[in-house]
C-alpha cells in the first residue's frame, strides 16, 4: 500500500531568502509585490511645490513617484527597458492622470532613467519595500 509520501507536492521555485519578493510576502504585502511593467512620464516642473497625496509637497529634485497601484511610501526599483538604466523611487502621490501610463517620476529621476527628451518611456517597476498597513506615512 502506498503512502502519503508517495503523492508529491508540486515544486515551486524559489527565491533567495532575503530578496525584496520574500520579505515583504513575509509582512503580508504580496498582492503589491509583484512587478509592473508599462509606460512611465514625467511631473512637469510646475507642479514643484505643490502638495501630494501624502501631504507633503512636490520637489522636483527627489525621488519622488506616483502610482495608481502601489501604497503610498513604497520604496520601488524602476528600469527603464528601452535603454537598461536603473533608478529607486518611493511612491508619494497618485496618478498618472492618463490611463495608458503606470508612473510618473520626478524630473531628476526622468533624467537619470533617460526619458526626458522623449518624454514616456516603457519601464519596469519592482516594489523592493512595502510599508506596514500598505498605506505609508502622511507627513514626514
């Protein structure tokens, strides 16, 4: 009679320990964990200033990101697929307005990921830190 060891669970593959993917699944986030891929803009430099979704206000010098999708103070790894650069944002605000687009960055990030000339690009979005609660915190 054959055993109950003989019936196999199916294998899954698996992610080193400590990446971004485990540790948030960990905190139970896993439903924001997975990456985004779409077509990325940038804010304008008119909206420096003015407040977000978290309350805090617009530099158009940080790292700042919006996202209609992630919690609000999650920290991501954007790569832009069209020419392989790479920058960190954490998501303070929300948008884009238009639909057909998945983050809008600030103009610093813009220029570091290459798509200031031609304005929207396709990108990758990987959420590396999800904060507790999927909320973030307001001021700060």
């Amino acid at each position: 009679m054959l055993g109950i060891s003989a019936v196999a669970a199916p294998t899954l593959a698996k992610e080193p320990r400590h990446s971004p993917a485990v540790r948030a699944q960990q905190q139970g986030h896993s439903q924001h964990l997975r990456p985004q891929r779409g077509r990325a803009s940038f804010y304008s430099n008119r909206f420096h200033g003015r407040r977000m979704a978290n309350g805090q206000r617009f530099n158009r010098h940080s790292n700042a990101a919006a996202s209609r999708t992630l919690p609000l103070g999650t920290r991501a790894r954007v790569k832009n697929l069209e020419n392989g650069r790479t920058a960190m944002v954490v998501i303070q605000d929300r948008g884009p307005r238009t639909r057909s687009r998945v983050l809008d960055v600030s103009p610093r990030t813009a220029t570091q990921l290459g798509i200031r000339e031609q304005g929207t690009a396709l990108v990758e979005i990987v959420p590396l830190a999800v904060p507790r609660g999927g909320r973030g915190s307001g001021a700060g």
